[in-house]
C-alpha cells in the first residue's frame, strides 16, 4: 500500500466561451480553489482491485471493480467522472480514498474537470499536461455523454501561476499570458447551479457544428460567409464564435499590454454575443454582470463556462471590493467572491 495526496485547481474562463470544441480560442486561467485527493494506492494487492471514493461534500461512496468498464452506469452520479477516468486508463490497481473540494459545485469553475485531473493523478497517470488534459476528456465524455471541448482539462492541467493561458484548440498549442499585478480577477457565484448533463449545451455544439459544415471552420469563416447563412439561428451561432475568437485575441493583447479598460470592454462584448447570439445567458447572470459592470473600479463582465447559470467573472482593479461579499485571498491576481 503506498499513501497518496494530489491536488488539481479549477479555472475560469476569462474570455472564449463555446470556442474550444470548434477548434477556437479560449484564454482560461486555473484559480486557487480545486480537488485533493487523499488515497492509499493498493499497488501489491492481488488481482484487480477496487476504485473506492467517498467526498467530503457529496453523498454516497463510489465503490466499484477494475477494470471500470462502464463509467456513466456508476454510482452515485458524480462518481462516474472518477470512474470514467479509470476507465480511460485501464486502471487495475485499486485505490481508497477521500475527496476534498472547496470549488462550488455547478459554478462554472470546472468542478468536473478538477475532480478527473485529480483522479487521473492518483491513479498514477503519466504524460505532458496535454496527454492528460486529452485523456480527461474522453473520460467525461464516456462518463456522462456530454461532447465536452478540452479547454477545461486542459487549463487544469497545465496552468501557470499568476498567468492566463491562451489557448488554440485547433492545435492545443498553449501561450501563457501575464495578468498584470494592478488586476484582480473576481468570480462571483450568481446562485443559479448548472449542470452541463440535460442542458442545451449538446445542442448548441450540434448548432455550431452544423454552420460549420455551410462555410467551414468557424474560427476563421469570414464574416461575409457567416452573415450569408440562411437559418438564422444556425447563423447566429456561427456569429458568436467567429466574432469571440477576434475578442479572445484581442483581449490577450490588452492583458498584455495591460490595458485593462478595453480588456474590460471585450468581456461585456463577449457577454452580449453569449447571451443574445449563442443563447446561454440566464436573466440571473445578465443581472449580475450589470450591477459588476456599474460598479466603480470594475472593468468588465460576463458569463464564464457554458453559461446556464453558474458563475461571472470580472476584471477590476487590485484593492476593488463589492460591499457585503467576503473575499478569499488568491494566488496570482484571482480573486473569489462568494
């Protein structure tokens, strides 16, 4: 037996949302928050062994014999994400352990994805940030049929402190970017849960897949191509992701440059574009990027993650505070509000 600890933060998306798994931009930062997994690897045990997990803030206890050869039939339900990343591994060396998470559940801060990384690390996965990032994914997608992009994985794991990463998942080529140290990036849970399974999330993939096949790869269609599209929602939704990925590259630009003011003024456009042309805002996230946005100090505001509910990010000034919010200290420039 051979004791384990491994911890994988979350991320928020700062800008470039419903881009990854078109082949987009998205320019993701990982947060202090995230998953620990404290185990006993089972490594001289005979045979196969047994994945079992409990969590210190979900119900139920994972329990079941390797190889997984089934993950989205497990349960309990969250179970299936740990599940499918033994199933993608081949894992047959049993572990037991406890998981420790302080990132809101259904908050757009890829619970999900922290929680597989994690796994996949105690399992005693090998390989570059983006070997795992690749393997997580299939994982979630065997484990609860949702055609999830690699973005959230790939944040996770390969996140760089006091750094965004820029993200091109045409390639999965990753360039970290600089946040400023007079930058504060909050994230605001906005009390509406999400969850990805059962959503409208596969269908706005269809959606875009589908204007894809009339003028192309949508990250790089022109604008003429895209504005030429008869269904005007398939047009739509071409819309939003050609204009997000001109709004990621520029907003990396100005990160950059640390001109924080336009940074701020790409994130309310990405909102908008999110929220009339891709059609996943919620009245309670459009609510709370207005009252972010009026707010002395703050830059800009919008939906972060797939949108449904969940959670806002925000660009503000260091030293900014909302009245009556409590503040976690932060590695790098994220700040959390809850």
């Amino acid at each position: 037996m051979s004791d384990i600890t491994v911890w994988a933060p979350g991320r928020v998306n700062l800008i470039g949302d419903h881009t990854d798994y078109v082949g987009g931009l998205v320019l993701p930062m990982a947060v202090q928050l995230g998953t620990t997994v404290t185990a006993e690897r089972d490594e001289d045990g005979p045979g196969p062994g047994r994945l079992v997990l409990r969590s210190d803030r979900l119900d139920g206890t994972v329990d079941v014999e390797l190889p997984v050869v089934d993950a989205a039939g497990v349960e309990p339900a969250w179970g299936r994400y740990a599940a499918g990343v033994a199933q993608e591994l081949g894992a047959t060396v049993g572990l037991d352990g406890t998981i420790r998470s302080d990132l809101p559940i259904g908050g757009g801060l890829s619970s999900s994805a922290s929680l597989e990384v994690a796994v996949a690390l105690a399992l005693g996965a090998e390989g570059t940030p983006l070997e795992i990032a690749r393997l997580c994914q299939r994982a979630e997608a065997a484990a609860t049929g949702v055609p999830c992009g690699i973005m959230d994985q790939l944040a996770v794991a390969a996140g760089v402190d006091g750094h965004a990463l820029l993200i091109d998942c045409s390639t999965d080529e990753v360039t970290p970017v600089r946040v400023p140290d007079a930058a504060a990036v909050w994230v605001v849970d906005s009390g509406q849960p999400r969850e990805l399974a059962g959503s409208e999330y596969p269908l706005r993939r269809a959606q875009a897949e589908a204007a894809a096949e009339i003028v192309g790869a949508l990250p790089h269609a022109s604008m003429a191509d895209v504005e030429a599209i008869d269904d005007p929602v398939l047009r739509a939704r071409a819309r939003h992701v050609r204009t997000e990925c001109d709004r990621v590259r520029a907003f990396a630009a100005a990160v950059a440059a640390e001109d924080l003011v336009r940074a701020g003024e790409l994130m309310v456009e990405s909102h908008r574009s999110l929220r009339d042309d891709y059609e996943v805002s919620t009245p309670v996230l459009d609510d709370l990027v207005e009252q972010l946005v009026a707010t002395p100090g703050v830059h800009g505001a919008r939906l972060t993650g797939a949108g449904f509910g969940g959670c806002v990010v925000a660009l503000a000034d260091r030293g900014i505070r909302l009245p009556g919010t409590r503040v976690r200290p932060t590695v790098g420039a994220t700040v959390f509000w809850d």
